[in-house]
C-alpha cells in the first residue's frame, strides 16, 4: 500500500512537471512520514485517510512549491 500511495503520487507531480530533484524530496518526505501514521495509526487504511488522496495532496503541494519559487525568485531580483 504504502508503495501504490508513492507511486501514485510521484505520477501526478510528475503530470504537474515538478522538478525531479523536488519529486525525489516530497516522496522520502512523504515515505517517512506514511511510515510515522502507519505506527501510530496500525492500518494503511487509516494512513490513506490521515494523508489524504495523493492527488489531491500533489495539486497542494505544487501550488505551495510555486509560490515557494515566486518568493524565491523576487527577492534574488529585489536584491
């Protein structure tokens, strides 16, 4: 299970063409912390439900990675 919530995941950033070095960061973050729910909640369907969708958790993790980038790049141009 926990490799299908990956797998998945990793396809929908890659639809949204996040970067692969930013790909490789979200899945060892999201492997350890399904690894964290999992211990504490003892069912992989409870992991699902605690994280949420994989898709929907790429569509925000994008959006928040874009904005991370604007701030990024604005202030290397304020500067």
């Amino acid at each position: 299970m926990k490799a299908k919530y990956l797998e998945l995941l990793k396809e929908q950033l890659k639809e949204f063409q996040a970067s692969k070095d930013d790909i490789n960061d979200i899945l060892s973050d999201y492997s350890q912390l399904y690894d964290d729910v999992l211990e504490a909640k003892g069912s992989d369907e409870l992991v699902w439900q605690t994280l949420g969708d994989p898709k929907k958790q790429a569509f925000e993790l994008i959006d928040s990675l874009k904005i991370k980038k604007e701030k990024g790049i604005k202030q290397k141009i304020i500067a």
